[in-house]
C-alpha cells in the first residue's frame, strides 16, 4: 500500500512505474484527497441505507 510505504519511509511522494517505465508520481495529498472521497461515499452508502430502513 502506497501509504504504508511513504509512513515508513517517512516520505511525501512516490514513484508508480510499469514495466521499469516512470508513469506518474502519487502523493501525500493525493492520498489525503482519495481518503476525503471515499469516506464522503461511505457516508453517503451509510445514510441512504438507513433511510431505507426507517422508510420501509
């Protein structure tokens, strides 16, 4: 996992590469900005299914 290796490492970017080939770079905030998403979709799964619990 990206996040464990740059905790590790104590770093703020990493390299992604393909077949030896250097194909983009994520980082700490991108990272920080997929986490905010996804809970956001979380939440959102979370509430519709407790409407529909209540609603019937």
């Amino acid at each position: 996992d990206a996040a464990d290796i740059m905790i590790k490492k104590k770093i703020r970017k990493l390299p992604v590469v393909e077949n030896g080939k250097l194909i983009g770079i994520v980082t700490a905030s991108d990272l920080i900005t997929y986490e905010e998403k996804l809970i956001e979709g979380i939440s959102e799964l979370l509430v519709t299914s407790k409407h529909r619990r209540i609603g019937g």
